[in-house]
C-alpha cells in the first residue's frame, strides 16, 4: 500500500455507503474513499453494531490474564496448555527463552493476579505450570479482558464486509482466534485478486455471499469445538476428570487423531477458495 495510504495511528470517526463507494472520515481530518469497507475492529465492533449485526453471544464468567515470561529452558516453539481446575493455564512461545501467558481464570483470581507482585506471580504461574519451562520471571506488564463468545449472523452488507473477531470471538483455550482471522484473510485476499483481475467490482455483495459461504462452516466448527471444550474443562462434575483424562490420553496415543487435530486447527483442513 504507498505510504500515502497508510494512516496510523487513527480512528474512524464517520463512515457512509454511497453509490459505487464507501466514504469515510478518520480523527485525523482525512477523508478515504473505496469501493469496500473491511471491519476488522475487535469483538466490540462499532460498525457491526452500526450495520445492527446481532451475534450470538454469552459469557463465561473468565477473565484472561495476559503478559508475558522469562525461562531458562528453551520452549524450541512449542506451545503448552496447562488444564488446570480453576482453568487454562497456555504458554506461548515468543522470540528467544520467552513466552507469552494466557491465564483463564474467575474474576476475582485474576484481579488479584493483577495486583500482586511480579515474584509471588511468577512463582504462582511456575508452580501451576509444573516447572515445564523452568522458573518464570514476568518480562512484560500484564493485563486483563473478559472471556465471551460471540459469531455474526451475518458477515456483512452492502459494501462492508466482518473479518477476524469482529465476526466471531472465542475463547482462547485452543490459541484458535487468531488462526480463524488469519484464514478469513486468506479468502479475503484470494476472493479480491480474483474480482480485481477480472475488473469486477470489489464491494458487489456477491462477492460477501461467497465470502460467508467460504468462512462461515469453519469458522462455526471451531466456535462450536472451542465453546465445548471450554465447558468440558470448566466444569467441576464428579466423573469429569476421569473423562477428560481418557479423552486426552486417546489422543495422545493415535497418530491419526493427533494428525486431524493438527489440520483442523492449522486450517490445513481447510481449502482456501472452495467451494465457489
């Protein structure tokens, strides 16, 4: 994109849909026009709320804990996900010995996860973790957002297209949210250069029905699968352990359902651009 294009940091502060063009104003005083609008702004999305978009959405009574670590032992880029009875506990490798913390934990545990000291928390998340990387030390601020669903009706109107968590929003359980973004862009880009070549009109609302067709039952399978195991390992039932225990160990003994948890959660299972 020219550099005469880009235009950050900014907000959008107006926007319309006119013949042919969506017009809109940014806080900096620019005025943008195009022939498509793409909103990619987050779980509570002002233009989806502006389209009257409704979602169906719940809460599930969690808070995120978020920052970030120092270990000694190297994680070699693998992630780990503590299931833990208060909830997930993911270690998330970044560049060098560090990795990103995504604690899901009840409202209370986390604001006081908030205010503690960055030693006694550090501890607490090296104990939970079992020593897995070795003994944590916090190397990042922390911060906190509240744990819900939310999936689109619809991805979309006339010239304005959902992507990423302005469409659906789920728990971080499975580290799945910004995979689906990242593969609603890759239908995106291929949906335009195939319009753009054929010197079709980006913002046709045909090209939105084949976008939802494309995204919409993957998005919706992973929504529905991360909802699940979040209630599964959420829940404090008797005879639950016991099963999850099972269900985890099965998986962890066949090649073939590692192998199909892997494609779906990668996408690899997906193929982009089909059906048309």
């Amino acid at each position: 994109m020219p550099a005469d294009r880009v235009h950050a940091p900014a907000e959008l502060v107006a926007w319309s849909v006119e013949p042919g063009q969506v017009s809109a104003r940014l806080d900096n005083g620019a005025d943008l026009s195009a022939p498509l609008l793409l909103a990619a702004d987050g779980r509570q999305s002002g233009i989806r709320k502006h389209l009257g978009i409704r979602s169906a959405l719940w809460d599930y009574g969690q808070t995120g804990v978020v920052t970030a670590v120092e270990h000694p032992r190297a994680h070699d880029g693998v992630a780990h996900e503590i299931f833990l009875p208060d909830g997930p506990l993911a270690l998330l490798p970044l560049s060098g010995n560090r990795s990103s913390v995504v604690w899901s934990i009840d409202r209370v545990q986390a604001q006081g996860a908030l205010d503690m000291p960055d030693a006694r928390l550090a501890a607490m998340l090296t104990e939970r973790s079992a020593g897995v990387l070795g003994e944590l030390r916090i190397a990042a601020r922390r911060w906190v957002y509240p744990l819900n669903f939310h999936h689109a009706d619809r991805y979309g109107a006339a010239r304005v297209m959902l992507i990423g968590d302005a469409a659906h929003g789920i728990h971080p359980i499975a580290g799945q949210g910004l995979n689906l973004a990242l593969r609603d862009v890759a239908v995106l880009a291929e949906l335009l250069g195939e319009a753009a070549t054929l010197g079709l009109d980006l913002g046709d609302i045909q090209l939105l029905r084949r976008y939802e067709r494309l995204r919409r039952p993957d998005n919706a399978v992973m929504c529905a699968a991360t909802d699940g195991l979040t209630r599964l390992f959420s829940n404090r039932l008797p005879l639950l352990p016991q099963i999850r225990r099972f269900g985890l160990g099965l998986v962890g003994r066949s090649s073939m359902l590692k192998s199909f948890f892997v494609a779906q959660a990668t996408g690899l299972a997906t193929q982009v651009g089909q059906p048309r």
